[in-house]
C-alpha cells in the first residue's frame, strides 16, 4: 500500500495554524461502542451501552447508524440520557452504530467535537469513535491538503483524512495501510454503509472488548458496558489487531506487530468501572488489593477507614480488611451531579467541594479517620475535603493515596494537567501533606499498584508517574492544550 500523493508539494505552501488555549484538569478519556446486528434495534441498544460508558466521558455524546446506504447521526452536548430522547432513539433506523462519550477540551466543548466524526464523501461516509490521543496530530494536520476544510478540532478527524487518502481496495486496506503513520493512542471503532471496522494502537493503552449479543456483535471500551446490553464477552481486541464486523461475521483483517504493550495503570486506578474486567482483571478486586497493599506499606491508628468516593471505595474496602480499622461511610456523595454548563456564583463556588460531598459530621466528630482516595493530582480536591472533615470535628485526618504521586502528564488519551499544575511534580509527599493540611500522607508504591494489578510490568503503562514514556513525546499534540485547528 502506498499513500496518495497530495498534489501540493512548495516548501512556502500556506500552512494550517494551531491556536493554544489553556489548561484543563484530568478528563478526557472517552467511552465508545458498536455494535452490528440485522433486524436488531442498534441505536437503542448502543444508546445503553453508552449509558454504561458515561464515566468516560459526560459532555458529549452522539451515536451514527448505517442503513446500507447512508450514515446518519444524533450528536448532542450533555449527557447521554439527555442527548438522545424516544424520538431521536427512532430516528435511527439501521443493521449497524457506533457511538461516544466525550469529554470536551477547553474551550472547546463545542457541537463540532462531539463524535462520531464523520467524514461526508462522495462515494461513501466514513464515521470515527475515538479514545485515545494521536500526539503527531499537528504533522498530519499538515499533510492534509489545504483544500479539505476540517469541521472539528480533534485529532480523530485528522486521523480520518490520513486513512482516506491512503490507497487500498476498502477502508480496511487503508487503515492498515496507513497504521504505522499515527503515533499515540487509538482504540477506535469505524463504520462504513455495510461494516464496523474496530483497530487498537500496538501498545493498547486504551481498552476495546468484543463481545456477542445473540447473532449481534459489540465492540466497546469496557466489559461494563457488554454486561449492561447482555452481551458474553469474547475476548479483548490485540493491540496493533483490526477487525471487521460485517454480515459474515467477526474477522480478523490486519495485525500490526506489537512489540511494547503498555496497558494504561490508570484504568485500574480511576478510570474504569469497578465491574470491568481487562486482561482476566476484575477492576474492583485490582482496587481492593492495591488498598491492602497500601495498608502494609503505609499502616497507621484510626478508628474508622472511609473512600472518597466512588473510584476509592474498592481500595479503601481493601485497607480496612487489611489493617482490621473499620470501614464506614463519610462522604456522601451527590450522584447525579454530571457536568454543569451552567457557572456558580463565586460565593457558591467557594462551597467547593460541598456541592459534590456533603460529610456525616455526627460520625465524622472526634474520630482518627483515614481518607483512602484513587489519586492526588492538583490536591485541590483533597485539601477541601481534610479542611471539610477538620471543620466537623475530626480528631486526625490521614490521607492514603492508592497509587503513587502523579508527576507527569499523559499523552495517551488523559487530559491530565500540565507538568506544572501536578502538585508531585514540584513537592515532596512532606510538602503535600503539609499543603493539604493532613495529619498524615502515604502514596502506594509503583511496586504495590503493579502488584495489584497482576499484569507483569513491562505489559504496563506507568508514565504519569515515572515521567518515562513509551515513546518520544517532546513536543507532540495534547489536544487538551490546542484549542483550534484551521
Ligand atoms: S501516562 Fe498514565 S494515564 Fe496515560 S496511559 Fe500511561 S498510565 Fe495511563
């Protein structure tokens, strides 16, 4: 295979122009799904798996269908129970869907980002989900002729345009073709009028499952979501593998060789649901053992354990059993919270952290509690709630972190900060804690979490801890720092 020539070839040629905006805090993981099922309802069927995925992403979603003709879409910003309605549900009639859940940029929470990014072309419309982040976006970005007017400011729809101008007999011949040219993270599911095409980068940083409902196939982000529409799973998409589902089917059309996997540690961490399964790993257990892990390397008195909750309720049950300190409820959480569009008042926003945890300040008083959360990465969050459980009257406040300080950020489809903006790249656990205001603060070990995971290490991701990357990353496109591509 080899790439279309562009026909503009001038070293003064006019270039596209990447405008920067500012910082975001840790997002941007994205939730997808397809699913291919003749005479099966397959936009309300990908409308709950999306519903099961929104963790992933809670300001955007849209699913697009394929009637054997054309492509046709419902996008919308929110969240997905509130994007799509019966009506929309209805409006999208055919045998095979694909859908997302997004998280926005900065500023950039904008229709035009919201995917499936589809291509509209004359022969045939090519509609992309992405998790992930192609960190040579902005070079490709260059190779696209000017002509091509991109509708949106995503990486994926980049990555559209490069695997449309490959040449190949079908779209699944161009993916191939053109794999080697992305660098960064895909697990990506496409659909054409007849099929779904779902690939994976060859380190697998972002998950993809298959599974089988009936005679229907599905392709999602996480187990969660196959248990929800009553999908069996069977098996993880390889990294570097593409697949095709179509009416013959589930095949195998492409591998490209995989010589570093590098599952990201964080899935276990934050991102993914507690009853997600991934490399024969019930995240909920991976939580629970990286808690009683941290409990023998960081033990310490309290009367009571209690989760920030809901990504370190598993690890906090896991340092209860294993220290004997009871476990109970302290914050609760308000549930329904989402995404706001709409911005506090300033006196409001002082509330801070209340208007997402209100504390049970007739337990909280008097006690030596122990905080058990997923991750600290401004310690913004974590400073409100010590000073919140202080303030009912807490007797101690020890904070035990299940995963070790945050000191890079990641290029492989989290938004987390800015070098700068995480609190470990420029403090000492000492100058945390003293920051945060607690009586004590431990971090689990790099060792403890890939222990708790029981994946071996060189299988995983661990760069926004160890700063070291699987791959050169100076320089290369976040897309939670580039606003707008033109
Ligand atoms: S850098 Fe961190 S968040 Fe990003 S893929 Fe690696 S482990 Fe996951």
């Amino acid at each position: 295979m080899r790439k279309k020539n562009f026909s503009v070839k001038s070293t003064t040629r006019p270039e596209r122009v990447f405008l920067k905006t500012s910082e975001t805090g840790l997002r941007d993981k994205c939730g997808i799904f397809g699913i291919y099922g003749k005479g099966v309802d397959v936009a309300r069927i990908s409308f709950f798996g999306l519903y099961s995925l929104q963790h992933r992403g809670q300001e955007g979603a849209g699913i697009t269908v394929t009637n054997g003709k054309n492509l046709k879409s419902v996008k919308g910003l929110g969240l997905v129970s509130s994007v799509f309605n019966e009506e929309k549900i209805n409006s999208l009639k055919g045998f095979a869907a694909i859908g997302h859940t997004r998280y926005s940029t900065t500023g950039g929470n904008k229709l035009c980002n919201v995917q499936p990014v589809v291509l509209n072309l004359k022969d045939e419309d090519f509609a992309l989900a992405h998790n992930g982040n192609i960190i040579n976006a902005m070079d490709l970005a260059r190779e696209i002729p000017l002509n091509i007017k991109l509708s949106s400011t995503s990486d994926t729809e980049i990555m559209g345009w490069i695997i449309k101008n490959y040449e190949g007999r079908n779209w699944e011949d161009k993916i191939l073709a053109s794999f080697n040219k992305f660098q960064g993270a895909f697990s990506m599911i496409s659909l054409t009028k007849n099929k779904i095409i779902a690939f994976r980068d060859t380190f697998g940083f972002r998950p993809l499952v298959l599974g089988q409902l009936n005679d229907s196939y599905v392709v999602c982000s996480e187990t969660c979501a196959l248990d929800t529409v009553g999908a069996k799973f069977i098996r993880e998409v390889a990294p570097g593998e593409i697949i095709v589902i179509d009416e013959k089917g589930v095949h195998t059309v492409g591998k490209v060789q995989s010589i570093k996997k590098r599952f990201c540690l964080f899935e276990f961490v934050y991102l993914a649901r507690p009853d997600s399964i991934f490399d024969k790993q019930l995240v909920h257990q991976v939580r629970q053992r990286s808690g009683e892990i941290l409990a023998h390397e960081s033990p310490i008195g309290a009367d009571m354990v209690v989760a920030v909750p809901d990504s370190g309720t598993s690890a906090a049950i896991g340092y209860s059993k294993a220290s004997g300190i009871p476990y109970g409820e302290v914050l609760i959480k308000n549930r329904y919270i989402g995404r706001t569009f709409i911005q506090p008042e300033q006196n409001i926003r002082e509330m801070g952290v209340r208007i997402k945890f209100n504390p049970l300040k007739e337990i909280v008083k008097g006690k030596r509690i122990i905080i058990v959360d997923d991750s600290i990465v401004r310690g913004t969050t974590i400073k409100k709630i010590v000073k919140m459980l202080k303030n009912c009257g807490a007797k101690k406040v020890h904070i035990r972190v299940c995963s070790p300080p945050v000191t890079d950020p990641c290029y492989f489809g989290i938004d987390t900060p800015d070098k700068k903006q995480l609190i470990a790249s420029h403090m000492k656990s000492k100058e945390i804690r003293k920051f945060i205001g607690a009586d004590s603060l431990a971090y689990l070990s790099l060792k403890g979490l890939k222990k708790a995971s029981r994946i071996k290490s060189n299988k995983l991701c661990d760069s926004c801890f160890t700063g070291k990357y699987p791959m050169p990353v100076k320089g290369g496109f976040r897309k939670d720092v580039f606003e707008t591509i033109v």
